[in-house]
C-alpha cells in the first residue's frame, strides 16, 4: 500500500483521523479503510500545491477525484479549518483569475500572497501557461493516499 510522507504535519495528522480504525473495524478492507472524506481530499490537493505554482478550482476537483465538482473545492476551503494552513491563494479560477471581487480585502491579500510567491500577477490574472502546477503522474500516484 503506497501513502504519502509522514511528515506529522498538521495536515497530515488531520488527514489521517479521517482515517483511523477502531478494534471492531478490522474486518472492513483496506479499500473502506483508506476512504478520505471529499474534503479532506480537496485539503490535500490543495497542500500539494508548491509555492510559485497555481491550479484552478476545476483541477483541485479533478485530482481529488471529484470531476465537475469546482464549487464544492471554493467550499472546502472555505471551511477548512484554519491549523491546517492550506495555500489557498494558489487556487484560481478556470481562467487564472482571483475570484473575489477586485479591490476587496481578500482579493489584494491573494494577489499578494501569490507576488510573495513569485507569480506574476496582472489585473487579478495569472498567465496559466507559464503558473499553472501541472504535476507528472509520479507525485499523483505517489503522493495522493487515495
């Protein structure tokens, strides 16, 4: 069974509360044991994410193994709890830009973050061909626990 580094991370320990087994469970199989809940898998996609990079809400959904699914990412973050300390300004919308309403706090806070970074930011737009994290199947495989 391949799973990912144990870092004793925050995120790490929450993830893997997602995934304890009491003494009655042993006889589920190791398929129902390793289950993530949905956001628990969009939170480690999202940890993924390397500092200079960004990935939109659509291939957050799409990693996580839940195509279609963009909205349900912007919620996931949304309430993710706030010691896990996920990089959310790395996730962008499916056109490289920063979702909230220009000018807001929020929206100069990600664009901030994302500057720090090293990813040039313009109007609230990142050119995705140049930004985009585009992982190569060795991480997917051998990084994401389910």
């Amino acid at each position: 069974m391949m799973r990912f580094a144990k870092d004793k991370s925050p995120l790490y320990r929450y993830l893997e509360q997602d995934k304890a087994i009491t003494p009655d469970e042993t006889h589920c199989t190791q398929e129902t044991q390793n289950k993530l809940s949905p956001m628990a898998k969009i939170w480690h996609i999202v940890a993924m994410i390397p500092p200079g990079k960004v990935s939109s809400y659509g291939k957050v959904a799409d990693f996580a193994g839940l195509p279609g699914r963009a909205r349900y990412v912007s919620k996931a973050l949304k309430s993710a709890p706030e010691h896990l300390s996920l990089p959310w300004h790395r996730v962008l919308n499916s056109q490289g830009k920063i979702s909230f309403e220009k000018h807001s706090v929020p929206f100069q806070e990600q664009m901030e973050l994302l500057r720090i970074e090293g990813v040039t930011v313009n109007c609230g737009k990142v050119d995705l061909s140049e930004f985009e994290w585009q992982p190569d199947m060795a991480t997917l495989v051998m990084s994401i626990p389910f």
